[in-house]
C-alpha cells in the first residue's frame, strides 16, 4: 500500500474501500471510515455499498441478454414494448438509443437541471417509476445527441420486465450477479439495510434515507461491494453473462466514449461509475492486464484526491 495514498484517505476523511488487482495479484486493499456512524461500525473489505448508476452496466447486460435470445432488438422501439404507457417518448425511440444516452425523451432526473430535480425517496416498484416517468416531452430527435440520461435506462428495465414477464431486480439476480458469483449484490431497502452493509451520509451528517429512493431500478440504487466487481470483470469477459459476440459489441464505442451501457474512457479500459447524496462508485478494468480498480464511498466527499491517485496508478501500473 502506498503511504500516499493512505495519506490522502487520512486528509480527504475518506469513507469507503479500495481495492485494486491484478488477476489474482492483490495491490491495494483497504477500508476508511464507517458503515455506521451512530453504532461505531467500521467499514471492512466485504462492506456492501450503494452504487448509484454502477447498476446501469447490470442493466444493459440484462437486455443485451434478451437480444440474445432473440426476444428484442436493438432496433425494437420503446413503444412496442410500452404500448400506450409513456406517450411522450417519441414512437421512434428504439432500445439502442435509450442504451446509448441518445434517446432524446424527457428525464425524470436529469443531473444537469439547474436546479436539480428533487429527491425521489418513495421510489419502489416498477408502478412507482412507471409514474415517475410519465409527463416529460421529448427534449431532441432520437439518435441526434448524446446526453447522459437516468430516464432511459429506468426505461429500459419497464421494457426488459415485460418481455421477461419478471420483476427487474429477479432479471439482474437470474442473468447477472448469480452468473458472476456476485453473492454480495442486490437490490435492497434503503430503510431497511441488512447486517454488512454501509449507510450513506450527507454533508451535514444526516442520512441519505430521504435523499434516495426507497429501491433502486434499472438507473441505479443497487449495492454491491469491491470483491464482488473483483468477480464481476472477468465474468462480463469470459462470457459468463452474455455471449462473448455481444460482449465484444458492448464495448465498442457508440457515442462520447459510451458503448452499450459502460464507459470507454480510453483504448482498452472499460469502465463504470456512479455517484449521488452520499454514494460514491468508480470501477476500472483493464482486459489485457487484468487490472481491476474499485473504489466504493458512503460519504459526501466520495472519492476526490483518491479517484485522481487511482486513475494515475492505472495509466502507470
């Protein structure tokens, strides 16, 4: 471990976990701060977290499955799925624009409103963000701008339950996580946090219950911990998931370094991120090495100076 970045998670008041490897090599591991203020829970290695728009890779993989089995398309509309639900999504919206941010509709929580969109902390089923979605008008043509959107991949999970005809977090569990051996990640309560598990805190030291919805969706909200991304990569890779074909397609840049619902930041890197009141999420891998970086954070200084270290020790290692 190296003294400075030790040092950085001193003076940042870093609360959280990084861990970084190199196929089966340990490089960094370690644990800040608490999973719990008021009961004196530290944080430990296997800590669960909330991982705020990390959840949209999940997603993605979750339909690209589906397309897979030839049970959508990416040039399957949104409307033949929705039928007369969401009338204000343009009829020519297809599920390769609402999984490359190029979709053009309305978003019920768009991060660059100004101001933002209040919390939604009563969020919990599928009826619920059914609602949510409803009432915004479409904002450009689909396929004309690439612009970072919540909505469409909320969107997406409407669409990929009522193909499946299962709830979206049994979609995430079945074709996901368990392929993976993620043991570790689901989608929980926010107001009911099961034992191991990292409550997210504010600037002014309150919770984030009412900051969050109640249960995440295909957008975000689930949690997951760093040794189950350990797992998560090289699965996605070995085509334990979805077929490696589709695999190969996912990670082919579509728009602003965006594939198929995971980041390309640079040549053969593959990433996702997530962040909200008092969530934190970054999580790199690097194919031809094997080198996987996660860090994970329940406080509102996130990540900072430790993201910027991170991200240097990969371009170097």
């Amino acid at each position: 471990m190296s003294a400075p970045f030790g040092d950085l998670a001193a003076n940042h008041g870093f609360s959280g976990v990084v861990l970084v490897n190199r196929g089966d090599e340990t490089l960094v591991s370690e644990a800040y701060g608490y999973a719990h203020l008021a009961h004196g829970v530290e944080n430990t290695i296997d800590t669960r977290f909330a991982i705020a728009s990390g959840t949209k890779g999940f997603t993605a993989l979750v339909v690209i499955g589906l397309i897979a089995e030839g049970r959508l398309a990416l040039s399957t509309t949104a409307r033949e799925v929705l039928g007369d639900d969401l009338p204000l999504i343009d009829d020519r919206v297809t599920v390769e624009h609402l999984l490359t941010h190029t979709s053009g509709i309305g978003d019920y929580c768009d991060e660059e409103a100004d101001p933002p969109p209040p919390p939604t902390p009563l969020l919990a089923t599928s009826a619920d963000y059914l609602a949510a979605l409803d009432g915004y008008p479409q904002v450009s043509p689909p396929g004309t701008e690439f612009r970072y959107h919540n909505g469409a991949f909320a969107v997406l999970g409407l669409i990929a339950e009522r193909i499946a005809r299962i709830p979206f977090a049994d979609l995430v569990r079945l074709r996901v996580t368990e392929p993976a051996g993620m043991t570790d990640t689901a989608f929980l309560r926010s107001d009911a946090l099961p034992a191991r598990t990292a409550t997210g805190y504010l600037e002014d030291g309150r919770t984030n219950v009412f900051s969050l919805p109640v249960v995440g969706f295909a957008d975000g909200g689930i949690y997951s911990s760093a040794p189950d991304f350990r797992k998560f990569w090289p699965a996605l890779l070995d085509g334990r998931i979805v077929p490696r074909e589709w695999v190969a397609r996912m990670l082919r840049p579509h728009a602003a370094g965006y594939g198929l619902g995971f980041w390309l930041p640079r040549p053969g890197v593959v990433h996702l991120d997530g962040g909200d009141h008092g969530v934190t999420f970054w999580s790199t891998h690097e194919p031809a090495s094997g080198l996987t970086a996660t860090l994970i954070s329940n406080n509102h200084r996130g990540g900072g100076p430790l993201l910027r270290w991170l991200d240097e020790f990969l371009t170097k290692a």
